[in-house]
C-alpha cells in the first residue's frame, strides 16, 4: 500500500513508534533512529529472564530498520538530516524544546525539507505553558482529558488505563494525518507541519460527553451496573456467573431483548412501556432480566440473543480473545516473524485491504542493526561511515 513512502521516526516509548509501525505494516520504509542507548522500551522487561523476547517493543517497532545516532554530535545530527533529505514522512514525539535545541524542530529545518511532512506526536500540543511538559498517555490522555474522570465510577479510587492504550488511539491519529499531509502535497507539492497531542486525542475519545458539557453544561459520569439508569442496556450472568453485554440500538430493540430472555410477557407490563417507565422502574426491570438470564447457559443465551439479532458480546480476558473465533476472523492478529527467527502472533493494525496482502515485512530491528546499511543508502561511503562510526555520532548493532 505504502510501498514508495519513506518514512523516518525519531520517537522512544509508545504513539510515535506505533504510528510509524502502522505505516510499516501497510508497506513504507521505515527507519527507526534511536540513541546510541536505545528506545527504552527495548529495556522494559529487563528483569524478566525467562522471556528471550520483549513482546511490546517486537509489536510496535516489526518491519523496521534501526540507526544508531549521536544527534548531540554535529556529525549525528548531519546524519539525521541526510536521512530526512530523502524521507517524505518524520515522525518524532521528541518535546519541542529538546527539538529547538537541536536545532530539528520544524522551524529549523522546514527550509532544507520543503517537501517533508514533519509529524509532532506530543502530550499537551506545540503552544501554551504545558508545550513542554512531559507526558505519557495516563497523564495527559486518560486524566488530564476527563477519560478516567467520566469513566471511573464516583466512590472508586482511580486506576490507570493499560499501558500503551491511550497512545495506540494517539498512533492512529498520527497516522491519520501524516497521510493526509501526504496526499496535500501530492497537489500543492508542498510539505507541511502536522501535531497530534495525546491530550487532544483524550478529548476527541470522550466527545460524547465532552459534546454535552460544551452546549449544555451538563455531563454524566459512569455508574455501576446495579446503580445504572438503563437496565436494558447492561452487564448480565449466565447461570455459570460468566458476564456478557447488551447494548440498545434504539427503543425497538426492547421487544427483542424481552424475547431473548424469555420474557416476551415483560413488554406487557406497564411499568416497563416506554423508556422513560423503564428508567423509572429501573431496579425492578434489571432484576428480572438478570433473574431471566442466570437461568440460562452461555450457548442458549448466545443463540437467542443473536437470533432476536442484538447488540451483545461476553466479557472476555485476554486469554479468551487471543482464542476467540471472531477475533481471528476479524483479522486482529497477524503472523509475524521476531528477531530470534520464530513465527507468532501478534495484534494486527485496524484496518484491512481485501485483495491486497498487508502483513509486516521484517521483524523489530536490533539497536543500530542496519546503521551501516542506511547510511550507505543516503551516501555516505564505506570511509566516511567508519569515521562517524569511530567518531561515537553513530553506532552498529548486530
């Protein structure tokens, strides 16, 4: 899909790395530039010594190639540059101060690169007194935005959102619009700056809500299943005690979730005649469905929830999804090829090409694993890459 796109990213940890593997598996070339040290995230299981691989810096880094560089070393920095000379796409989620004194912000270097779509991948945006603050995505996307405050019940301590959550949303942004950017210049020929921020994608996340507080200065905040004021759309058991969803289209859809449950008889109540009745007799109406479904098994309320055509899903571990049918049918998992030589499975990207084979085209690179190879690409010759390798501005891994 991307095959002719050449993109470079200069990013640690998770959204900057994760949008350049989107690209990677959809077909660019891309070079991962690192620190002589490495993206931390190569470090992030050092203690585990029963793992011989790091899943998550395989998953966000597959179809990579690395270089190791010493941009504090003008010789490093120029290296970087002679690499941005012939990429269509930076991405890098470096703040913008440590950029400026680099001298790579977009500033500095828009004039060399007319034609390069410059991607800032940043935690609060490129303006205002919080441009240069440090940021992960628990911060800026899951509690500064309002997620964690409209999703965590009143009355619960706060948790975290899974690590890497928020900023795979923020990848997808990225992504997004480094590839518009792209098809722009197709047109004008020109390149332009682009920024996603993880607290702006935090906000688009929770738009629902956030939509309501803007117009009408109101907002709801997430309530326990037994507290809640849809007793329709809700968790429910099995007579396992295994959980399942149900979700409601539209006021129609009562009629169908009745029957599904074996309760035609419920639509015949008054209580329970228009939603409003149903809000009002809400803890009645709930535990007579819950009363309907703990009398069945998985397999039952499976087949008449999907013959009655409901919204409805199990609440499933990792465990069950890694092996569940639809999961794969779905194509959420793709055949890779880590470093050490093996085949497995991993999370695919989100998106598919019917007819067009979308997989990801090498495994994670090692740190500087194709330093040598890259900087021959961009012209450097065999003397002049032993000097900046002997200089320390860049280094060869295995």
């Amino acid at each position: 899909m991307l095959e002719r796109l050449r993109v470079v990213e200069f990013s640690t940890w998770v959204a900057g790395p994760s949008a350049a593997m989107l690209m990677a598996d959809w077909g660019a070339n891309v070079i991962k530039v690192e620190s002589l040290s490495g993206d931390p995230v190569r470090h992030l299981f050092a203690a585990r010594t029963d793992w011989d691989v790091n899943p998550v810096f395989e998953l966000e880094n597959r179809g990579k190639r690395s270089i190791a560089l010493d941009i504090g070393k003008a010789k490093g920095r120029e290296a970087l540059l002679r690499l941005l000379d012939g990429a269509d796409v930076f991405i890098t989620n470096l703040r913008p101060g440590a950029l400026k004194r680099a001298h790579l912000d977009y500033d500095s270097v828009k004039e060399r690169l007319p034609r390069l779509i410059y991607a800032n991948v940043t935690g609060y945006g490129l303006e205002g007194e919080a441009a240069d603050l440090p940021a992960f995505d628990i911060a800026a996307l899951w509690t500064r935005s309002g997620l964690a405050g409209a999703t965590i019940p009143e009355g619960v301590e706060p948790f975290p959102c899974r690590p890497g959550m928020g900023d795979s949303i923020c990848a997808l942004a990225t992504a997004a619009a480094a590839l518009a950017a792209v098809v722009e210049r197709g047109l004008t020929g020109k390149g332009r700056q682009v920024e996603t921020s993880l607290l702006r994608t935090g906000v688009f996340t929770i738009g629902w809500d956030l939509a309501i507080q803007l117009r009408h200065g109101e907002h709801v905040r997430a309530t326990p299943r037994s507290r809640t004021q849809s007793p329709v759309a809700n968790y429910f058991k099995d007579r396992d005690g295994r959980w399942f969803s149900i979700s409601v289209r539209a006021p129609t859809d009562w009629p169908a979730i009745a029957a599904a449950a074996g309760r035609s008889d419920l639509t015949e109540d008054p209580r329970y005649a228009t939603p409003t009745d149903r809000i009002a007799h809400a803890q009645t109406l709930l535990s007579e469905l819950e009363a309907a479904f703990a009398a069945m098994s998985f397999e039952e309320l499976a087949g008449r929830l999907t013959a009655h055509d409901v919204i409805w899903a199990p609440l499933q571990t990792l465990a069950e999804v890694a092996e569940d049918p639809v999961a794969h049918d779905a194509g959420c998992f793709v055949e890779t090829l880590g470093a050490d030589g093996e085949s497995y499975l991993a999370p695919a990207t989100p998106a598919r090409f019917p007819g067009a084979p979308v997989a990801p085209a090498r495994p994670a690179p090692r740190l500087g694993g194709h330093t040598r190879e890259i900087l021959a690409e961009v012209g450097y010759s065999h003397a002049d890459i032993d000097a900046l390798l002997a200089s320390g501005a860049a280094a060869q891994g295995e």
